[in-house]
C-alpha cells in the first residue's frame, strides 16, 4: 500500500462525483467540504476537519464516486 500527500488550495478539487474511487483520504489539517450538485445548485453534504477519513476500501475499488 502506497501513501502520498496531497495539498490543495481553497476552492481545489479532490475528486468528483462519478470519478473512479481510488483510495482512502485521511485529512492531516484544514478543512474540506463534501459537495453535490445538481442542476448546478451546489449543495453542502458534510464538512471534514482533521483526523477524518473518506473514501473507500478495497473492496469498493471498482465502484465510482457518489452518482
């Protein structure tokens, strides 16, 4: 299992809805915010603050982002 860091600037994205699922983010600081949108209305789903976890485990890895 490999690990990498990754640092994004505000208003960056992670990933998106219906990308491939690839992996578990553990976020180290800051904060991030899970958004869906829908007929391009931006709805707020979850904020994730340090020490949280999204993502994926392997047997999920076939599947996509939330659709």
């Amino acid at each position: 299992m490999t690990h990498n860091a990754i640092q994004l600037r505000a208003g960056e994205y992670l990933f998106r809805e219906g990308d491939p699922c690839n992996g578990v983010y553990i976020l180290r600081q800051g904060r991030v915010e899970i958004i869906r949108e829908r007929e391009g209305v931006a709805v707020s789903l979850a904020v994730m603050t340090a020490g949280e976890t999204h993502g994926n485990t392997l047997s999920d890895r076939k599947s996509t982002r939330l659709n």
